[in-house]
C-alpha cells in the first residue's frame, strides 16, 4: 500500500516505513504522535510520509541509517531494528507463518527470512546455562521411559507375588476341607471336624 503524491511525499505503512528507512516503529508512532512528521490512517493502517520520516532523522542526528537488512556503506547488511525484530519475534510465538507476517505487516521477504533464521538460532541457544527446549523435551522423554521400565517391572513382581499367594491360599483351603461334609477351614486340633466332628487328616 504506497500512496505518491505530486510533492513525491511517499506514504507507506509504519512497519514498512520503518524498514525502508531503518528507523524503529515505536519512534515513527512518536513522531507521528508528535507531529513530527504528515500521517493519514487508511482502514487499520497507519501511513507516514517516508522523505519526511527521513527529514527528521537526519534533524535528530545526521543522516538516516541505512534500510534494515540493506547493503551499508560498508558492504555489510543493516542491521534490523530492535523493534522490529522484537514484534516479528512475536508474531512468530503466537505461531503465524513467515509468510503470514510479510503480507500482514508488509515487510521484505528476505527481512523476515532473516528474522527467522535469528529467531530459530536463538530458540536453540542454552540461555543462562539452561539447556534449550530440545534438550529439555528429550530429558523429559527419557526419564519418563525410564520411570515407566520400572513400573512395569514392578507390576511383574507383584503379579507374581499375587500368583504365589493365591496358590498359598488354594493349598491351604484344599488341605483344610472336611472329606466328610466338605467344610472349608472348620479342622482344628486334632483333625476334628468343627461342623460335623467327623476326626480327619490334619495336613500343615
């Protein structure tokens, strides 16, 4: 969206005056709250006379820098301003696409291919001697299977130990049934039937 008027003033959307120009946002908007420098809003946009935006850098200290992500005097690229860098960092947390921020905030593909690469690079780094989310997730993976290995050896043991009790209970059930009325558990000393007083085998 850029409006040429016949005094050439050139309108462009903040982000993208702020790109060209290499000045931050945040001190276009207070120029314009200021202004400093001509505005006009277009829908939701903000539009800023970029010759004027320039103007007034080079009133406040020398000339403009040079377009981020442009060819400096000194054959290296410009560097993307901080705030921008900051908002497009943003954009890309709450999980929209590169491409979804060069067509919503009108910034160069290749300034924020860039500003990917810089936010990939930097979601990777081990910031105050912490590892990275990466390293973190993997920790995390293996110490659950190793938590989970024990589990499952553990419920094997006590499967096990349930099995051996169960068979201890069975012989002692079967060794304690009356032969004369079948009565489970009614033995007592010696060998007498409680139920029926019928004398039977006492097996220990």
């Amino acid at each position: 969206m850029t409006e040429t008027r016949a005094d050439s003033s050139e309108f462009l959307p903040v982000t993208e005056a702020a790109e060209t120009t290499g000045i931050p946002p945040r001190t276009i908007y207070r120029w314009i709250k200021a202004r400093a420098v001509p505005s006009r809003r277009e829908g939701d946009a903000v539009l800023v006379d970029v010759t004027a935006v320039r103007r007034c850098a080079a009133r406040r200290g020398g000339n403009a820098p040079a377009p981020a992500g442009a060819p400096a005097d000194n054959g290296k690229v410009a560097p993307v301003a901080g705030d921008l860098a900051g908002h497009v960092f943003g954009l890309f947390d709450e999980g929209i696409s590169a491409v979804e921020v060069v067509r919503r905030e009108r910034v160069a593909p290749s300034v924020v291919a860039a500003l990917f690469r810089e936010y990939s690079s930097l979601k990777e780094t081990v910031p105050n001697g912490r590892p990275s989310l990466a390293n973190r997730l993997d920790g995390l993976e293996s110490k659950w299977k190793e938590r989970f290995e024990n589990l499952c050896t553990f419920a094997s043991d006590l499967e096990q130990q349930v099995n051996g009790l169960r068979e201890k209970m069975a012989r002692h059930l079967r060794d304690n049934i009356c032969p004369s009325c079948h009565a489970i558990g009614a033995l007592v000393s010696p060998a007498i039937c409680k139920n029926c007083g019928a004398e039977c085998e006492h097996r220990t």
